[in-house]
C-alpha cells in the first residue's frame, strides 16, 4: 500500500543531505554507465571482426599454390607445385560428401587492361565457376552471374562490378554490350557488388574454362571450398588433411609439407575470433560489474551512517510501538528509490553516448555500430535494484535491531 508520509519522509531526508544523496547516487549512475560503454564497446569491436567475415562463407576453406619445404622420393626441396584441373575434379569427386560448393581460379598472365570503346582501365580478371559466386557471397545487381552454360561451351562473357560500371559505362547500361579483356571481347551479361577490404569490386569475372582455352593452360591457381553446412572445425580439419594427401599424391610431395600448398580455413579462423570476442566480453564484464559493485558498496556505507545518525529518531520509533518490518522498509524504499533513480540515469546516459558515437563515428575495420541490446540494458537496472535492495537490507536490519533502553541510556 502507498504510504505518502513515509515518501514525505524519505524526500526529506535526502533534501536535508544533498551532498551526500548526490555522490552516493553518482557513485551508482557511473557504474551502470560504464557497464553500458563498455558493453557497448565490446559489441562494437564484436561488429567490427564479425563484418570482416561478410566476403565469404565462413565455412570455407581456400587454397593455394606453393614451394616444397621438405625432401620427398628423391626430390630436393624449393619446388614449386602448380595445380590443375585434376586437383579440381580429384577433390570435386572425391570429397563430394563433405562439399557443398567448389570453385578454381585460373591466374591470367601480363597486365589486365578492360576497355571499351576509348575508355580503358586496369582491373583484375578472375576466371571461376558458377559455384563462387555463393562462396564469396557476390550480389548479383543486374543480369545474371555466370553458369554452366557458359562453363560448358567456354563462352566469352564477363559479369562486371559496379566499379567497373562506373568506370567505363557512366552513363549507359552495359548490359549486352562488348568489352576487350586483355584484347579479347566479352560479352557482359551481368553487374555486381562485392565491396569489402580484399579489393573484390576491383575485378571482372569470366569462366575458367574460357580463360584457360584462350591461354592454352589447364593451370589453376586456387581452389576455393564450401563445405556443408553442418560441418564442424574437427570434420573441416580432417577435410582440410584429406584435401593436402590428395594433392601431395598427384604432385609427389609430402603431405605435411604444410608450405608446398596453403590452406585458410575460414572455420578456424571465425572460431579462434570468437574465442577473441567472448574474452575481450567477459572482461568487460568483470569491469563493469566491479565498478557497479563499488557503487552499491557505497551505498551501504551511506545507509549505515544514515541509521547512526538516526539512531535515536529509531529508537524513539520503537519506543512508541514502530515496528522492525516498518522500519526496514522505510530504509529499503530509500536505498532502492536512490539505486533505481541513479541506475536508470545511468542507463539513459549510457545509451545515448553510444547512440552519439554510432551517429557520428564512420565505421571502420576495428569499431563499428557499438550499441546494447534494450533488454540487457533493462536487465542491468532490475540487477541494479536488486543489489540496492541487498544493499540497503543488511544496515536496515541492523537498525530494526535497535533496542529503546540502550538509545535512552546512552543519551
């Protein structure tokens, strides 16, 4: 039930103390707002690494040439491994179970030079499958990728990025227009978006088989590997282990020669940034709960001093017949009201800083979008609360034990 003159009397008191009320109730708005910043931070820097695996699957294993590094049959280290298109349809068949999607790059020689009528710029070339466009997570802006029609009958025709567009086509629709790749034309069928930190909107993309046709190579300079979906890191390891024995057999190397060929597993490498975050969490965490903790440590050394203070007004309460469930809940009202009001001020200035931040910092490869979940916002308060509480019960109980005699004795 509302009592007004138990309110009346807690306003009072914190009037008559305003210095007091107003540190005791800094101490708890610091805390919560450090928690919020802090937390906000985190997910910041969280954003920020978790944005960076947006380019491709995370599920996905990406290799490439290299140089032996180790003796094997005979053969001195320093070679050079060049795959082709056996390691391609070895791991296709192969490992079929255990993939989903599978792409190769074959690496065009010289400078590329893409042009179109007097226009002409420098961007890469990339010869793939269809396949790697679900890999490396392209947007398809206008038109089409490539297929396997295209795959198949070796076709001339090249899916451009809107860097591209911009470049040669400011001011028309390159679609079904010819453009020289290297001299040689290409038919554009489709546009895309790939913008992320690897210079992928700096490219073009034509089919493998094309490409290798018109060098008269069956080269391959990458494999790129999607994996199922409900594989683990253990399984993408093994994959990974299977793949190196199936490529050291074809080109005679040994197959822990982890330098003849590389391997990135994007897998492992999200997995290991996760433990990163959930560490860099944790620790703001204990930070912010410390410093929180600090805060209702000062308000039960305020509330103790309080009820020193009013030891005789307590003692006269239970002389005339106050009872000690009264006389903790007046102290309790007062320790929560101070902690709610202090948190929630805190929670506001918390969240708005970040929202200040997020407005008007760019973002960028190490912060980005640091803001807190509303309800872990609300959570932080009601945990708040219930620590004021804790914090106001142990002195109020402490003056509900106060005896009338030994007020009256020592005045």
């Amino acid at each position: 039930m509302f009592d007004i003159d138990k309110w009346q009397e807690i306003f009072a008191t914190l009037r008559q103390n305003k210095l007091r009320t107003f540190l005791t109730g800094f101490s708890v708005a610091w805390g919560i707002f450090m928690l919020i910043i802090l937390l906000g931070a985190g997910n910041g820097i969280q954003h920020a690494i978790e944005y960076s695996f947006r380019s491709s699957k995370i599920n996905s294993l990406w290799i490439w040439n290299g140089q032996t590094s180790m003796s094997y049959k005979g053969l001195k280290p320093g070679r050079n491994i060049q795959m082709n298109n056996d390691d391609y349809f070895n791991v296709k068949n192969i490992e079929k179970q255990k993939i989903s999607r599978l792409s190769s790059r074959f690496q065009i020689p010289g400078d590329n030079l893409i042009s179109y009528g007097k226009k002409s710029a420098r961007f890469e070339i990339r010869t793939v499958y269809p396949e790697y466009q679900i890999i490396e997570n392209i947007e398809v802006k206008e038109g089409r990728f490539l297929n396997n029609i295209d795959i198949n009958e070796t076709r001339k025709v090249a899916v451009i990025s809107t860097d591209v567009r911009a470049e040669l086509f400011p001011n028309e629709n390159p679609i079904g227009k010819y453009i020289k790749a290297n001299g040689f034309p290409m038919l554009i069928v489709g546009i895309f978006e790939d913008k992320d930190n690897w210079n992928n909107n700096k490219c073009i993309y034509i089919p493998v088989t094309t490409a290798q046709k018109v060098y008269g190579s069956r080269n391959i300079q990458m494999l790129s590997v999607m994996m199922r979906e409900d594989i683990g890191i253990e399984e993408s390891k093994k994959l990974e282990e299977d793949i190196r024995k199936q490529i050291a057999r074809h080109h005679s190397f040994d197959p822990n020669d982890t330098r003849a060929i590389g391997i990135a597993n994007a897998l492992e490498n999200y997995i290991q940034t996760k433990k990163v975050i959930s560490a860099i969490k944790l620790f703001v965490w204990i930070i912010g709960i410390m410093t929180i903790i600090a805060g209702i440590v000062g308000i039960s050394n305020i509330m103790t001093i309080v009820i020193k203070e009013r030891t005789k007004e307590i003692g006269i309460r239970k002389a005339i017949g106050a009872k000690p469930i009264s006389i903790i809940s007046l102290i309790l009202q007062e320790s929560i009201f101070l902690t709610s009001i202090a948190g929630y001020i805190g929670v506001v200035l918390g969240i708005g800083l970040l929202k200040l931040i997020n407005s008007k910092l760019p973002p960028t490869d190490m912060f980005r979008n640091p803001t807190v979940d509303i309800n872990l916002a609300i959570a932080a308060v009601v945990i708040l609360i219930l620590a004021g509480t804790l914090a106001g019960f142990f002195p109020a109980r402490k003056a509900a034990q106060i005896k009338p005699v030994e007020v009256l004795r020592d005045e």
